[in-house]
C-alpha cells in the first residue's frame, strides 16, 4: 500500500467521521423504547391456527428512552 493511497486519511476527517458515527450510535440508543419492571413478565402466545401463531402484546407502555429520562424513568 503506497503512502500516497493514505493521504486523503487526514485527523480532521477522521475526527469527522468518529462524530457521525457517536451520533447515530447515540441516537439509535437513545430512540430503542424503555420497558417498565411491571412489563417483565413473559409474553403469552396466541395462536390463531395450527400454522399461525404470534406472541401477545401487553399493555404496558414502552416510550423511548430519552423521553423516558426526561419524565424521570431513569432504568
């Protein structure tokens, strides 16, 4: 590999593209939903024939995490 090939590798690119990455990171993170201790417990299945199944859905609220944190659910 020619040193030539590497030289559009510069820091501030490289500080660049480590910025774009913790922010999608950070707002993947922050976006995944927060699901209370009360909605711990096992979902049920609920088949609908022999071949059709699917997994209940409670009624628990699931938010996403940083409105989560900003109402004061900090788990």
């Amino acid at each position: 590999m020619s040193l030539s090939r590497l030289v559009w590798i510069t820091p501030r690119r490289v500080t660049a593209a480590a910025v774009l990455v913790a922010v999608f990171a950070s707002g993947w993170y922050l976006g995944q939903p927060v699901r209370l201790p009360a909605c711990d417990a096992p979902m049920k299945t609920v088949r609908y024939s022999d071949y059709l199944a699917a997994d209940g859905v409670g009624d628990c609220d699931e938010k996403p995490r940083l409105l989560a944190w900003l109402t004061g659910n900090l788990r």
